[in-house]
C-alpha cells in the first residue's frame, strides 16, 4: 500500500513538473496589463438646411426642396480596446454613422437605416522598450494628414474638414479611408523637442477597373500603396506616447507647442491610373487660450500620359474662455478649399465655412456646440456634381457622449 501511495506521489510531481515545462512554452499575459475595454461614443445632432436643391426627377434641372429640420446619430462607435501583453495592444471598433440623416439635409455624407459596419481593427506591438519602434497591422487608417488621422469627435468645429473626403478618396477610394496593411512608427522627445515618424505598405482594394465585378480585387494590374509621415515638435509634444490616432486639437489651455508635419503618398500602376501621388504639410499650434490648425494637400493623378491635379486644405482657429469660473466655451471658425482640374477625380471648386462656440461640459469626453455652416462650389465634387445635387446651409446643435 505504501508503495502505491509513494508510486503515486511521484506520478503526481512528474506530471506537476510535465505541466510546468509545458507552461514554459507559452506566452502568458501579463497580468498587470491584461484588460479588456470597452468603448462608446456618440454625437448626436439636430440640424435646419436651406435652399438644398436636387434633381427630384430623372433627367430633370435642379430645383430646391423644402427647408428642414433633421434629427440624427451623426457618429455613433462602440468597441473594444485592450492590452493583453506589456508591448501588444489591439483595437476593434464598429459605426454605425448618420442614422436617421434626411436625404436632402444639407449635412455631408450618405445616408444609414441601420447598417453596421468594422471601422477599426488593428495592433500594434511596442518593438523596442521606448517609443521609438512600433508596429500595427490590420484596418486602420494610413498615416497621411492630420485632419485624416485625428478623432472624429474631437475637433473645434462641427464637423472634420471636408477636405479630408477629398484626400481619403483619392488615396484609398473610401471616404472612410481605411485599408489594411502594416505601418511602422515612433516617437522621441528630448528637452522641448519632440521628433516622430510613420511609413506604412497596404493593398488598396479599390483600383480594378470594374468594381462591380471586382470590388474585392486591386483589379488585374497590382502595385502596393505606399506612406510615409514625418513629425517635428516644439515646446510641449501632443502626446504622451506613441499611437496611429491623434487627439484633440484643443488641449484646454495647457499647452504651448508648436507641430508641423510633412506627409507624402506614392501607388504605382493599376487599372484605373498609371500613377497616384500625394504630399502636404500640416501645423497644429496651442498657446495658452489660442488653438490653431491647418493643413494643405496636393493630389495628381496620371491617366493615359495626362496628369490631373487636385488641391485641397484648411485652416481652423479656436480661443478658450472661462465664463463666470463655471463655463468653459469655445468660439471657433474653419474654412475650407478644395480645387480641382476637369477630368480629375473630383473638379471644380468647393469652399466651407463653419463658425460656431463649443462649449466642454468635461473636456472631449462631453460636449454641446452650436454652429452655422456656408456652402458654395460649382464643378463635380463635394458641394455638387452639378447635376443631381448642390448643398444648402444649415444650422446645429451638437451634442458628444464618449465613454
């Protein structure tokens, strides 16, 4: 019997000692980083267009619809985010943008019943123990422009530039303006000078020449996508570590930095071109109460030995006021420019102009903003085709929930 018991035990310790080496062979989590977030955030508005015409009948002139008041979920995201290892981290994000939006609201974009659908899903691994090297794999947007690359509900004025529309579809054919593929990137501060950069390959899916046929192809002929970003600060960085999303453009008076950044896009061959190139420069600038950002774009597109340019940018100025010691509001204004040649992808011209007062109930996080938005253009582009639609003007309340 003992020697059951003795042959037991050490059956037991041999099997124990089994595990362990197994184990040996694992990553584990590290349990001091191992959580799962979850993320939502909401932006509702309530809008009055005017004078927007459409083409209400087939073949038929432009003529203006009936002013209206429009309530919808302009962005509406819930996710997760997490980081089960010291150096891995991951997010995964669903829209489900402008439900309820009224076809002939003079609010940009399409329309939504109720479709949901991926607009982030991506990781990236620390690779060295600063900043300096990451990498992130997955659906994600290419790092080019700052107005393409900041949070949807962070920005000063009601809405992103829509110059970032412009730019998105020429680069990736989506207005959303992702597309998988792999970047590398990093950050380095030292004394008040900070220093980044990015360098992204990814497929762009969006260059057969037949999308209906092929929409899940770059089409017969294949070249890579390819971007490249450089950053360079002065003063405070605008952020803390390193990361493919870029916050705020209103730091709520705390900081004083100066950023410009260089970009450039490059695609070879495909269906559709013989080439697509890109490059702009952009500036963000906080001191004290005053937040300042813009950004200009040059876009050419080369087709059967004829190139065709676009042009496109903005520039957005905010001022912080404390009210009574109680209020935190901002008055802010943003001008929009979009030009393009006849036969490019978009043409014509195209201008915005948004002013407005935002007022942060608690910073980015909860926020109620009151604008008025002018539109004008002619040609074929955001503003117009020309033919079945022109945008109106219109009034908003706005109001931002993240979570």
């Amino acid at each position: 019997m003992k020697k059951i018991i003795l042959l037991a035990a050490v059956s037991v310790v041999v099997m124990w000692h089994s595990a362990e080496a197994q184990e040996s062979y694992w990553s584990k989590p590290d349990s001091l980083f191992k959580f799962v977030q979850p993320t939502a955030s909401l932006q509702l508005w309530s809008t009055y267009s005017m004078n927007e015409r459409a083409q209400v009948i087939a073949n038929s002139p432009l003529q203006r619809v009936g002013d209206r008041v429009s309530f919808m979920a302009r962005r509406a995201r819930i996710g997760f985010k997490g980081k089960p290892y010291k150096r891995l981290s991951y997010v995964l994000t669903i829209q489900y943008d402008n439900l309820g939006k009224d076809k002939f609201s003079a609010v940009r974009g399409g329309t939504n019943t109720g479709t949901l659908g991926i607009l982030d899903a991506y990781v990236t691994w620390k690779a060295t123990k600063n900043d300096w090297i990451n990498v992130t794999t997955g659906y994600f947007q290419p790092q080019f422009s700052r107005e393409c690359i900041t949070g949807d509900l962070v920005v000063n004025s009601l809405d992103k530039s829509p110059s970032q529309t412009y730019i998105r579809q020429h680069i990736t054919g989506k207005n959303y303006g992702r597309t998988t593929g792999v970047n590398v990137g990093g950050m380095k501060s030292k004394g008040l000078i900070t220093v980044g950069y990015n360098a992204g390959i990814f497929t762009n899916n969006t260059t057969a020449a037949d999308q209906k046929n092929m929409a899940e192809s770059t089409g017969i002929l294949w070249s890579p996508l390819t971007v490249e970003r450089v950053m360079f600060t002065i003063g405070d960085p605008e952020m803390k570590t390193y990361a493919i999303n870029y916050d705020a453009n209103n730091y709520y008076s705390k900081r004083k930095g100066i950023t410009l950044s260089a970009y450039s896009s490059q695609q070879g061959k495909t269906d559709i071109f013989r080439t697509n190139r890109s490059t702009g420069w952009d500036v963000l600038l906080n001191f004290k109460n005053l937040n300042l950002d813009g950004e200009w774009n040059f876009m050419e597109r080369r087709i059967e030995g004829t190139n065709y340019t676009m042009r496109t940018g903005h520039i957005r100025a905010g001022y912080n006021v404390i009210v009574a010691k109680k209020y935190f509001l901002e008055p802010s204004f943003m001008i929009m420019d979009f030009t393009g040649e006849g036969g490019a992808q978009f043409s014509g011209h195209d201008r915005m102009y948004d002013a407005g007062v935002n007022w942060y109930l608690n910073k980015k996080t909860c926020k109620l903003s009151a604008h008025y938005i002018w539109q004008e253009g002619h040609g074929n582009n955001g503003f117009t085709d020309g033919v079945t639609f022109q945008k109106g003007n219109f009034a908003a309340l706005a109001f931002v929930l993240m979570i």
